[in-house]
C-alpha cells in the first residue's frame, strides 16, 4: 500500500506543503477556512505524518513525558487518558514512565530518560510533581513542564483543584447526617493532595463544631492495602466512629472491604466515603460517596498548558478546576 505523503495532502487541499505543514504544527497565521481544508483532505487521505520528518524538520520530538509515581492504578489510568487526548488533538506521543520518588537517585533517572528520549516537555503527577531536586534540575535545563496538583503552584504552570475547600465539605455532608464521632484516614504526607485533604478535614470539623479526635485520624498512603490496616485500627477502638472520611477512593474501598471483614455493614453501622471519584467508586457496593475531581481532566488540561509553552503559542498558567460532590449508598445516618 503506497504511504499518503505531505504532497498529497496539498494537492487535495489546493494548497501548499509548507501550510500543510502550518497546519500539523498547530502554528499561526493560517486562515480557518483554510485549516479546515487540510484538516479534511488529512482526514479524506487517512493521512498521518511521519514523526521522524516532523523532528528533523523542527528540531523537536513531538512526544511528551508522564511521569508517576502513584500507588492508585485508577488515578494514574485517567491521567494517562487525558494527557493521552490532548498529545492526539495535536498530533503528539505521550511517554509514559514510572519512577520512585523517594529514590535518592531519582533526578539522575530523569536526567538520563531526557538524553535518551528527548521529550519536549514533562508532565509531573503528585508526589513527583513536588520533588525538589528534580524541578531544580528541569528548570536549569530550560525543559518545559507542567504539574498537577503540586503543593507550591507558585511560577508553576499545570492544573490545580480546591482539595481542602473539597474536602472541608465532606466532612459538613457528614455532620449534616447527624455523625459526631467522625474519622479520618489521612492522605500520603508527601502528597498535595495528603496535606491539603488533612487541612480540608480538620476545617469541616471545626465548622460543624465538631472537636478532632487523634485516635480517629490514623495515617494512610493512597493505598487500598492502607485503607484496610487504617480502618482495622479504628474499628478497634473501644468507642468506634460512626463514619470515615478517607483522603481517596482506593483506601474507602479498603475502609469497605475492612468493614465487611468486622461483619458491620456500610452504611447501616458505619458511613464510609472518599475523594477522587475514579471508577473504582461506581464498582464496589454499596457505591461509594466521594468528591468529584476530574482526573482526566486534569491530565488534558495540563497537557494543553503544556504544549501552549512548548509551542510558545500564548501565556501557559495554573489552571483551576472544579470539584462536585457524589453523594452515594455507602453514607447515611449514624444507627
């Protein structure tokens, strides 16, 4: 089968190979009513340009890299999917890579993924995202990135979301319930996410006039298998909470599953919710209660800031997005 070429597409367009090429590298100065021709000539062709060529005529790799380092498989999966859609509408790779951020060597690996790859930009996921050794070494380089959810936004371009106002309302949904007795299973300290989902907590408790309890907020890592030992913990207090608020979906589903283990039945006996609100959430019973945030969102968004810096096409920033509540059958009234 002969390969549609760069040529073809122009002369099924009427127009140039240079503005075709305008056109696949998303540049300015082309009319749209001329965009659009190529874009359907590209279509009508099933055209779809040689990434070699593309680099070796813009001295750019046309790939951008992903960089995790998340014990959530669900959180990470709608990342991908939404930096993934935003590479695609504009004709890039995505390299996706995971790393261990409390690996002492952790900025030499980057250092070498980069001389080996060449991406044109990162996308950095929490913890990462906040590592100080490596956005030391990306912003000597000059390497555009962007980051999600990281703890200092400050100079930093990426996507952000209201975890601790979120999080603050939760707490309130519960209380409303008529909950007094009130748990927490606390979020990765490393994490954005961990620290502000904590301050989120505690702001719900005192706004509901609810005094913190320490023996019902025990530490957590995003993990299913945390979520268990922490809700094993709470369920064996003398006097048991009545619900738990943990700081993501992975660990109220091990809450859940820890639950069911002490033969208490969700929510009848305890309420249990969490955050993120990845699909996990809708798949368990009951379904859980959780915040809303926009994972994939997320992960497209920053992409796009991303690539407005790497194509140097306008003023990339600090996107912020919103959060809803999903209120489900895994809370109710305290018994």
């Amino acid at each position: 089968m002969t390969r549609v070429t760069i040529n073809d597409v122009a002369r099924a367009s009427g127009t140039s190979k240079k503005t075709v090429s305008r056109v696949l590298n998303s540049e300015p100065n082309v009319r749209d009513a001329v965009r659009d021709r190529v874009l359907a000539a590209m279509a009508e062709l099933n055209y779809r340009p040689l990434t070699s060529a593309r680099s070796l005529a813009t001295n750019r790799s046309f790939m951008i890299g992903l960089l995790y380092d998340n014990l959530s498989p669900s959180y990470i999966m709608e990342v991908q999917a939404g930096v993934l859609a935003a590479c695609e509408a504009q004709h890039y790779s995505m390299m996706v890579q995971p790393l261990v951020s409390a690996a002492p060597d952790l900025a030499e690996r980057v250092e070498d993924i980069l001389s080996r790859h060449r991406p044109d930009g990162l996308i950095l996921t929490p913890p990462i995202t906040d590592h100080p050794q490596l956005l030391q070494l990306l912003r000597k380089s000059g390497l555009p990135f962007a980051s999600i959810a990281p703890l200092h936004s400050k100079d930093c371009i990426g996507v952000i979301l209201r975890e601790r106002e979120a999080a603050a309302a939760m707490v309130e949904y519960l209380a409303s319930l008529g909950h007094r007795r009130i748990a927490h299973i606390i979020g990765d300290p490393k994490h954005g996410g961990g620290v502000w989902r904590l301050a989120g907590f505690r702001d719900g408790m005192k706004r509901a006039g609810l005094r913190e309890n320490p023996a019902y907020m025990v530490q957590g890592r995003f993990s299913f298998e945390s979520g268990v030992a922490a809700t094993r913990q709470l369920l064996a207090l003398r006097q048991r909470p009545t619900a738990i608020f943990a700081a993501d979906d992975d660990m109220a589903i091990g809450a859940i599953w820890a639950a069911a283990e002490a033969g208490m039945q969700v929510p009848g006996e305890i309420s249990i919710c969490g955050f993120d609100d990845t699909n996990i959430a809708t798949q368990v019973w009951p379904p859980l209660t959780t915040v809303h945030q926009p994972v994939r969102e997320m992960g497209r968004r920053a992409t796009e800031e991303l690539l407005l810096r790497v194509q140097d096409k306008g003023d990339a920033r600090m996107v912020e997005v919103g959060y809803e509540m999903r209120i489900r059958a895994s809370t109710a009234p305290p018994p």
